[in-house]
C-alpha cells in the first residue's frame, strides 16, 4: 500500500481527487471540448456564434426563474462542500488548510482588488482582440430578463463561480497533486489547463486567457498559501464583467454582443 508523506493512500487520493473533477470542472472541461469541436464544425466563424453564461432558464416566467438560477447557484457550489467534507476527514482542518476563512479579511480583500485590477483589464484587452480576431466566440455573460433580481443573481452567480473554480482547481487540487508527489511547477501548470480546458467552449482565446490567469493564481496560491485572494479577485472580476455587459450592450459599439 503506497502512502504519501501524511500517511494517506495514494490510490484513495487519485480516486477522490478524479471524483471531485468528474463531479465538477472536470466535467466542466470535457462538456466544454465538445463545445468547441460543435462550434468549430457550425457554419461560419467562431466569432459569428456566442457562448451565452447567465441566461433565462424559465422566460416570462420571472418567479419560477429566480428559483432556478437559485437552485443552480447552490447545486453548483455541492462540490465545494464535498471538498470541505474530504479534508475535514483528513484531519486537515477542512477549507481554511487552504486559506478560505475568516482569518485575513483585508489581506484577502485588499490583494483580492488589486489581483482583479490587474488580470482583469489584460482579460478583457485579450478577450476583445481574441474576439475581433475570429478565434473566439462572442461571450454574452448575461441575456436576463429586466427583473428586481437580476443583479443580485448576477452577484451571486459571480461569487459561486469564483468559490468553485478556486477552492477546486487551486486549492484542491495543488494540495492533492502535491500529496501524490507532484512537483510544483507541473502541479500548477496541471491546475492552469484545467482552467483553460473548462473555459474553451468560449473559443481559443478563452482558453489561453485562463490558461494564463490559471498559472498566475497558482504561482500566487504558493507565495500565499491562501485561497481567499483568488476568491475576492475572480469574484470582482466576474462582478464587473456580468454588470458591466448588463449595463453597456448594446449602448457602446466597441463591446461585441451576438
């Protein structure tokens, strides 16, 4: 029986870690390559199609869509906890082994904003010449109905992707591809392409953008040793993405909309 450095068996930790993907953003990559492939094969260029993220799921009918996007935001973040429940049996601590907690709120926050700052002006730059370019379909991050709830869901849609995406692929997965002898750069670089591969069904560009932004928040996951900043920092940058396009479609002519 093989046993990493904690004591843990190594097949137990390769199927939990597989699980958890298969249960989540690995599912997410590979429902995301077949995406890409029924794109590429559409008539027309990648930039004449549109990846639709935040969309009606029951139209014209505003009560019963604000309980699906509910239930979605929550169902979505099942993992998480499933995570939290695998390190908590470890003996690890649960969620705050990787640093999202309560401990440093302004070190999170503070880092989080300028993190977000940062990769979130060069994503956009990139998105818009990815997009102009053809190698990347027209990203409409929200077609919701004019309803009281529309932002609020918007937010919190923003903040289930950020707390999935990163307490999964950063968090998660750095410190189980570490347990089974990983070395660092090949753990991050591992995390990197799952975050592109779950990203491609917004073309190439979507892709290699997160594929960057992947290897960053890993790099930066090491310096700290915390989650949280990533959080605040994919939460913003979703934040100002979902309202942003709320409020700017179709009124600047700069912003591709399908």
């Amino acid at each position: 029986m093989a046993l990493t450095g904690d004591g843990l068996e190594r097949r137990t930790l390769r199927t939990e870690l597989l699980l958890v993907l298969a249960l989540s953003l690995g599912a997410s990559a590979v429902s995301s390559v077949i995406h890409f492939v029924g794109a590429l094969t559409e008539p027309g260029g990648l930039a004449d199609q549109a990846a639709q993220l935040n969309s009606s799921r029951a139209p014209g009918r505003p009560w019963l869509d604000l309980a699906w996007q509910l239930f979605n935001i929550v169902t979505a973040l099942v993992p998480v906890a499933l995570v939290a429940h695998l390190l908590g049996r470890e003996g690890a601590g649960g969620l705050r082994v990787m640093g999202f907690d309560r401990r440093r709120p302004g070190f999170d926050l503070g880092w989080g904003a300028a993190v977000a700052a940062g990769i979130g002006g060069c994503g956009i730059a990139f998105y818009l010449l990815a997009q102009a370019s053809g190698f990347n379909l027209t990203v409409e991050p929200e077609s919701l109905p004019g309803v009281w709830w529309k932002y609020p869901v918007l937010i919190l849609s923003a903040v289930q992707n950020s707390v999935l995406e990163e307490v999964i692929v950063v968090g998660y997965v750095l410190r189980r591809l570490g347990q089974l002898g990983w070395s660092v750069p090949a753990a991050v670089c591992a995390s990197a392409v799952l975050r592109g591969s779950y990203h491609l069904y917004q073309g190439v560009g979507g892709f290699f953008g997160n594929l960057a932004m992947g290897l960053v928040f890993g790099l930066l996951y090491r310096r700290w040793g915390r989650v949280g900043p990533l959080v605040a920092a994919h939460a913003l940058i979703d934040i100002v993405a979902f309202i942003g396009y709320a409020v700017l479609a179709g009124r600047v002519d700069w912003l591709p909309t399908p």
